[in-house]
C-alpha cells in the first residue's frame, strides 16, 4: 500500500483501527475484494461477513447467528476471470482475492398458510399450495446456487414424484437462505415448498417417537413442577454452572 | 434381443416412469412391471431420473427444455457403463407423454451435434451424453415379445369384455417418431387379441383428447371426452384402454364434467392395457390396482367374472 | 374485407416466425387440411390455415386470436400437411412471442384446490410449458 492517501483514506483507515481495534501495519496477508462493485482491501484471514464490517458496513440486515445456521447472510460472488457464480454464506466463508461481491440478506418469496392436522398425507398437497413446481426445467441451477451444497433438483423432482421421503431427506439441511429461488429460472420456491414437504413426512410419514410422546405426557402431568420450580428459584450464578455441567453432558443443538 | 427364453433368466430393460406414475396412475407402473416380468422381462426404474417436461419443446432456438429429457437419457449411458445393464441401449417408457418428450429430444440432439455440445457443455456436472441411447414404448416392447409368447401365459382369456382401444397422440404423431402407422394403428388391438379380448373399433380412437387444455378449458375437454367414450360406446366397448395417463385423466375422470354437461352420459371406465393383462395371465390381486380410477371397473369386471377370487384361484400364482 | 399491403414490418414478423419454428411456411397454400383435422377447430376465432395465412402476409395481429392457445400439440395437422409444413411448430413460435414477453396465458395460483388435487403432474407440467413464459 505504497500510493498517495488522501485526507479522506485517512480518515477511513483511522476508522478500521476504531472499529476492529486492528492496526492494518500488524497484518500480513491482504486480499482485494469487490463489495457492491467497490474495491476494498481486507485482510485474507478474514470471512467475508468480518471483511465486510472492516472494509467499514454496518449490518442491519444479511447477518443474524454467524454460526451458519441462519441463512441470514447469504451472498453471491464472482472472481474475476471466472463465469461461475457461487453462492455462499458470508459468516462461513474466508474472502478470497479477486472476488466480486453481494449480499442477498432476503428472497421475496411467498409462504403458503396450510394446516399440516388437516391435510391429507398425498403428494397432491404440494401441488396444492406450491404448483409452480411443475415448472422445473432440470436445468440444476439451483443445486449450485446452494451455500448448503444441497441436492436441490432432486428434492423438486422427489416432489413431483410425490415423495415425501426423498424431499425430506435431500432438504433436511435446509437453512432458507433463498438464493435457490433467486436463482430458478422456474421461479419455484424451493425452501417453503420443501418445509411443507418435510412437515408432511414429519407428522405422517414417520413413525410417531414414543419417547417424546411419553414425555409430553409427563410434563402436562405435571411430573416435573417440582424439579420446575427448584430451577426457577436459583441463583443465576448456580443455574450458570448447571446449564454448563449439562451441556457437557451431552451435544444439544 | 427379446428376453433369454431357454434358460427363464430374466432379460433387463431400464424403465422411465415419469412422474404422473408415480402420483395419479400408479398402477400403470405397477401392472406394467408385473405383466412384464411373467413375460420373461424385468424393468428396472432408472435410478435418479426428473421430469422430463411431458412436452417436446417445438420452438427451434430453445435448448433449455431438452435438459431435462436429456439427463435422463444421460442415466441410461451411466448405467450401462456401470455394467448393469448387460448392454441394453434402450430407454424403455410407460407413459407416452413421456415417450414422446424424451425421443424426440433425443431425436434433436442426433440430428443437431452442436446442439447436443451446447447442452454437454451446460451440464457441466454430469459426463457427456453420447446420443446412443433408443427410446421405445412399453406397447413396443409387448409385440417385440410376441403375441404367441402373451397368449401362451394367458390362464383367463378375457373374452367376455369388449374393449376399445384408444390411442390419443403421442405414441402416432409426428410419424417420425410414430410407434405404429399415425392413421391405422393396431398394435394395441393385436395386444388385446392376445389376451382374448374383444376388440371394439374406435373411429375416434386417435382423435386428441385435448390433452394440457384439461388445465385451461376442462368443459372443452369434456366435449371431446363425450364424443371419444359416446362413440366407442355405439361401437359397443364396455371398456376404453389408454397408455397414457393424462388421456386417463381426460377421459376418465374429466367424465365428472362431461356428466355436469350431458347429464344423460352413462360412465365407462379407463384402463390400460397391462392391468387387463395381469387380469389374462390370472395374477390375482383381488381388485387391487383400480383405486385410483374415476370410473370404477370393477362392478364390470365382476360381472364378466373376471375379478371373483374363486374363478382366480387356479390361475393365480 | 380488409386491404393488406404488405411492408418491410411484415417481412420481418414472418421471418421472426420462420425461424422459431423453422418451417418454411410459405409452402402453404392454404388447402385447409390442418383446419379439418384439428380437434379444437369448434372452439378457435380462426382456422388454422387462417393463422397460417396470416403469418404468410407478416400479420402480427395474429398474436391477438385464440387459435394457437386453443392447439393442443395434438400433431394432426403435422401428419397430414400434403406439403410437409408442421403447424404445431408455427403455433408453438407465436406462442413463444407471446410469452417471452412474460405474458403468461394462466395462472396456476388461481386454478381451485379442487383441480389442483385431481389434476395429473403431466396435466400441469405442460400447461405451464404451453401457457406460462
Ligand atoms: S435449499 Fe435454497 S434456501 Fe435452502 S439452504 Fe439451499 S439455497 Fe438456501
Ligand atoms: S433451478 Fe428451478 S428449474 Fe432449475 S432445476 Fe432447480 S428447480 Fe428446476
Ligand atoms: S449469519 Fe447466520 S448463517 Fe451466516
């Protein structure tokens, strides 16, 4: 970084130490990114979503957990010399020199109101509410549009097979960050489609989970006030170190 | 070609189902798959196949539509590069919507090499499809297997019911792609003689059914199912078989419609031709297989003794 | 009766139509065979061969009758052309005129529950490959 800096890059560079306390001098590996067509040098350690937030954007929308869970912060690039358009999720992706970048934070997509409890169990129902399906050309755009690596073509055509199964599973890892349905050139809404579909399977294509059941019960039994109350009444200091002696205990998620 | 009859090895063929067979129509697969295999032949589904868009796009410049047909054919390649397939080429097809979708593509992409490099090199994914692969119609396949091979399985001839056979378009038009002659089809008819059937001659019996327009305009539909079953019905049919599953659906559960308009039309059910040759060949389902229909053949079938459990017994497997 | 002369613009319709369906359509001489075999014939504003004479003369106006929504791609009309023309391909290219305009001939949003449970996936599949761009 050996140019001319103006008052203003000045000011903008005092700004980077402000907002990450980094000072640009300690670091090493840089890399040149395009944010909304603008040129920003970021440091290559960084995920696109902290590269965005040190190249000085504040996000109010397109970030949510950072944890890949939301699909909040969806987000397309190019690099240069390359054709292909990637979709990522910003929080889980390292920034890479050369690319050419935009949030997606929001898909405007519409979501059919239905009651799972009285619909039959027929593939019919995804018609019903989501018949744009009938629209896929097998083109696969959208299985690589997703940031989830889903096999998105074959959950649209296990729909119009009219299997529940197939669609549940293939979408199970679904986090409905929209850039299939930005990308269908069918227009399908992918995500909400596959969430009645998984729904369905849910309540009547698997086998009730008695445990569950059981517990349910116990609970609206009563069973477990006591333990309840015993909880409610804690200190949050003691209730910290039960939360985390249970976690150890096993992987919640 | 034609199954290994000496030794009772059954000779495989892949089959496409397509998608309305696996919903609407379901034992059209079903009964296909079954009839198929008391004649020596095992369909295998087509492992990972998709919709292949149920009309050839006829528009010249747009390659889009025929991904999809495509890919399909493209799993034929795989399967038997994977040595499952024991060399058979050929793409068998049930529903002729289907049928016709997935030749003609592969027609194009024979007749057109850079078409078929555009496409190649847009699946970037997949290997490239090399335009061997032959599309052919399981009524096809039935006569390659022989009439003298069906009537020789025939336990319960079905020479009570009088059925006539209707064709709708796909299978016969354009001609280039035609099973059988596009304006005096038989096929169907020698298949039914095989069981014992009596053929009843349907003048309108490749007349379109309307087909998408069911969608759009279902009185219209209506129309031209009443003047389909009304004419065969003067013929004398007590029954229609279609292969196709969206004639199927015109022309048997459009007659909803067609009784709304014409409340004098009496109903006629729909079948296709395997499910009338697992009746034949005495495999005994107990009624099993109609479910779906509109028009329920059963109380017929009854009549003409061809459902009794008892009448099955000695046929059934 | 309407007096046509025919224009540059004219030319230019037809070619358009030529080469999306790549049919030479001005083999046609309109002896009316496709307007006897077409199942939908009682339900058009005109005839096939009427379509087909309008593209001939480069009418665009064709694009505002019914007869090419109302075609079922039946193929009756493409086996029996005594001069080889396949209509269903000319259909289909005013079709696609229409529709790569995003001028969709249904809405599968408004279709009934009802229809939606009964109707086939093929049923669907094809209108929305016929009727929507
Ligand atoms: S399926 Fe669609 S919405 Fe779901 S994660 Fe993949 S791209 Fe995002
Ligand atoms: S992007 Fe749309 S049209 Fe293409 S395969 Fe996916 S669902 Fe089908
Ligand atoms: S912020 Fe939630 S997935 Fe990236």
């Amino acid at each position: 970084m050996n140019k001319e800096t103006s008052i203003m890059d000045r000011i903008a560079d005092a700004n980077k130490s402000v907002i990450t306390g980094i000072d640009a001098k300690d670091i090493e590996n840089w890399v040149m990114i395009h944010i909304m067509g603008k040129a920003y040098e970021v440091p290559s350690e960084l995920t696109i979503l902290q590269a965005m937030e040190y190249s000085g954007y504040r996000f109010i929308r397109s970030c949510g957990c950072r944890a890949g869970f939301c699909g909040a912060c969806a987000t397309v690039y190019r690099k240069e010399g390359e054709y292909k358009l990637h979709g990522v999720l910003a929080c889980q992706t390292k920034v890479e020199d050369g690319m050419f970048l935009v949030q997606i934070p929001f898909a405007p997509a519409e979501k059919s109101c239905y009651d799972i409890t009285v619909e039959r169990y027929d593939p019919a129902v995804l018609l019903k509410y989501y018949p744009e399906i009938t629209r896929c050309v097998s083109c696969n755009t959208c299985t690589k549009a997703c940031p989830q690596e889903l096999q998105i073509m074959d959950y649209i055509q296990s729909a119009l097979k009219g299997d529940f199964e197939g669609l549940a599973d293939a979408s199970f890892d679904c986090i409905q960050c929209g850039l299939c349905a930005i990308r269908c050139p069918a227009e399908i809404v992918h995500y909400h489609m596959a969430q009645l579909g998984r729904r369905m399977f849910g309540k009547y294509g698997i086998p009730e989970e008695l445990n569950l059941k059981k517990r349910v019960e116990e609970i609206e039994n009563r069973v477990y006030d006591e333990e309840f109350q015993k909880i409610m009444k804690m200190a949050p200091e003691d209730f910290k170190t039960l939360y985390v002696e249970k976690q150890k205990e096993r992987e919640v998620y | 070609m034609g199954a290994d009859k000496s030794s009772g090895k059954l000779k495989k063929i892949p089959y496409y189902p397509g998608c309305s067979l696996k919903t609407k129509s379901k034992d059209f697969e079903k009964s296909a798959v079954a009839a198929a295999r008391i004649l020596g032949i095992e369909l295998i589904e087509l492992p990972k196949w998709n919709c292949c868009g149920t009309v050839f796009s006829l528009a010249q410049d747009d390659l889009m539509h025929h991904v999809a047909p495509l890919r399909n054919l493209l799993r034929v390649q795989e399967m038997n590069e994977a040595g499952l397939l024991e060399g058979e080429n050929r793409l068998l097809t049930i529903c002729p919507m289907c049928f016709n979708t997935l030749k003609k593509a592969n027609q194009r992409m024979r007749d057109n090499p850079a078409d078929l490099e555009t496409i190649n090199t847009f699946m970037d994914a997949e290997q490239d499809y090399q335009g061997e692969v032959e599309v052919i119609h399981l009524l096809e396949l039935l006569k390659e297997r022989g009439v003298a091979e069906i009537k020789a399985k025939v336990k319960i001839p079905l020479t009570a019911l009088k059925v006539a056979p209707y064709y709708g378009c796909m299978l016969l038009r354009p001609k280039d792609i035609a099973i059988d002659d596009p304006e005096d089809p038989t096929i169907q008819e020698e298949l039914l003689a095989a069981i014992g059937a009596q053929v009843v001659e349907n003048p309108y019996k490749k007349v379109c059914c309307g087909s998408y327009q069911t969608v759009r305009n279902k009185y219209t539909v209506a129309d031209l199912t009443y003047d389909i079953l009304t004419h065969a019905k003067k013929a004398g049919a007590e029954m229609i078989t279609t292969s196709c599953p969206l004639c199927a659906f015109n022309l048997d559960d459009r007659q909803k419609e067609v009784t709304e308009k014409y409340p004098d039309f009496e109903g006629i059910p729909v079948c296709c031709i395997s499910q009338l040759m697992l009746l034949a060949f005495g495999v005994n389902r107990g009624g099993d297989g109609f479910e779906l229909n509109y028009v329920d053949p059963r109380p017929l079938l009854k009549r003409k003794n061809l459902l009794s459990g008892a009448d099955l017994k000695t046929g059934a497997k | 009766m309407k007096k046509i002369s025919i224009t540059s613009d004219n030319y230019e319709f037809l070619e358009k139509v030529k080469q999306l369906s790549g049919e030479p359509i001005t083999l046609c001489d309109q002896c009316g065979t496709c307007a006897g075999s077409c199942p939908m014939i009682s339900e058009m504003d005109i005839s096939p061969s009427e379509m087909l004479r309008l593209v001939q003369l480069g009418q665009e106006e064709v694009l505002d009758t019914k007869a090419m929504w109302l075609c079922a791609s039946c193929f009756t009309c493409t086996v029996r052309c005594p001069r080889g023309l396949d209509l269903s391909k000319i259909a289909e290219a005013l079709r696609q005129i229409t529709l790569r305009k995003a001028v969709d001939q249904i809405d599968i949003k408004l279709i009934s529950e009802e229809e939606l449970s009964r109707l086939p996936q093929i049923a669907l599949v094809s209108a929305c490959r016929k009727f929507t761009g």
